[in-house]
C-alpha cells in the first residue's frame, strides 16, 4: 500500500483523503497551511466577469460574493470550478490553462475589458494583458502550520508526496529538509515543482492543474519506482 501524503489545507485535505482511501492507499495528512476568511470589500463598479485560481476563494468569499453570482466565473482547474459552483455561480468556465496568467488570457479572449480576482493573500502577481483591467481582492489568508516533530517523521516516512501550489512545494521542502530524498513529489503545476526544488527520490508534474491529472502523476511515480527506474520528469 502506497503511502500518499497529503500537504493541502482542510477541508480539501480530507476530502483528498478519501479519495486516496478509495484508491487503495494509505493517505498520510499533514497540512502545512490553514485558511482563514478576511474581510473584503466590493468594487464599485461591476466588472465583466470573475476569476478564481483557488478553490479556497469561492468558499472563504462569504456573502460579499452575492452580487456577483451572475457573471462569467472563469477558473484555473476543475476543482475551482466545482468550488464556484458550489459558492452559487451559475456560469462558471474552466479554460484549459495552467495558471492565473494564462486564465488572463482566456478571458481577455472571451471579449471581456473588466474582470474581477477573489484570491488569497499571497498571490503570483499575473499582470493582465492590454485592454483588460484587473481587480484584486483579498478574501482570504493561508498562515503555515509548524508540523510537529512527530509530524515531520510520519510525513518523511511517505512514499509519494502531493504539492498543490508553489507556496506549498517550498514549505513542504522546507519542512523534509534533507528527509525528502526517499520520499516521490507530485506537483499540480510546473511553478510548484521548481518551488519545491531538487533532492526528491524522483518527481512528476500533472498533465493539467486538476487533482486527477495530480493522481495520474503520483501513479505514474509509483509505477516508475515498482521497475525500479529513475524518473525525474517535468511535464
């Protein structure tokens, strides 16, 4: 049975959880972040359309987001968007991109000029293309959680580690230290793999920042480590 760990914030930990559960594996859950709601207030001016980049946004917005349920709600992931969905928008769009940037993008082309970024408090700072004008709110923070010094040695002990952010690749290296060479990364996105570093036994990165194509790349780890090959892998 594979040991999977699992380094997300509650609640999207536990429902990971499950799902490893499911799969035949042994979720080891550790989170190195906790989410807390902030205050934010609205734009007076209503813009085009809505962007998520995290599924924390849309549930840690809170009432705020009411007046913009109708908009276009474009998102990074299937996650996201399943979360806006759940959060009450009603035309949510999941572009294939990578990243916020490229999420920009996409909307820039959907012919929108305004569009409006419910985030977290540390942010990639994605400058939007010509013509379309970017406002960000803050609806959220994610303080790091100090693992124990038990913690520590459980998550050392997992076979396949799941990184979900570049945030996360850099505390999760940091917390492993030098442990991390006998444990596989698996990174949602490129940008979270090379936070993450060197020193892993191998590493893989999903196909498309969604948890399944997160899962084929942990799969394909443990597949590489049962013929006992040496993967490192970017893409």
């Amino acid at each position: 049975m594979t040991r999977v760990l699992i380094t997300r914030p509650h609640p999207g930990a536990g429902e990971t959880a499950a799902r490893i559960l499911a799969l035949g594996h042994e979720p080891v859950v550790a989170p190195l972040f906790e989410i807390t709601a902030r205050q934010w207030a609205a734009p007076a001016a209503m813009p085009d359309a809505v962007m998520f980049t995290s599924a924390a946004a849309p549930r840690e917005g809170g009432p705020a987001m009411a007046s913009f349920l109708a908009l276009p709600c474009f998102c990074v992931g299937a996650r996201t968007a399943a979360a806006a969905r759940l959060a009450g928008f009603t035309d949510v769009r999941a572009p294939d991109v990578d990243d916020g940037g490229a999420l920009l993008a996409a909307i820039a082309a959907a012919g929108k000029v305004s569009v409006l970024h419910l985030c977290g408090l540390e942010i990639a700072g994605y400058a939007p293309p010509p013509g379309l004008r970017l406002d960000r709110r803050v609806v959220y923070g994610a303080s790091l959680h100090g693992w124990t010094d038990e913690e520590r040695e459980t998550a050392r002990g997992a076979d396949v580690a799941l990184v979900y952010s570049p945030r996360g690749g850099e505390a999760l290296a940091a917390a492993l230290g030098a442990g991390r060479s006998n444990v596989r990364l698996a990174a949602i996105s490129r940008n979270a793999a090379s936070a993450a570093g060197d020193g892993w036994a191998a590493r893989a990165v999903a196909a498309r920042p969604e948890e399944d194509a997160l899962f084929a790349a942990a799969k394909l780890l443990c597949e590489k480590q049962a013929d006992k090959a040496p993967l490192t892998r970017t893409g």
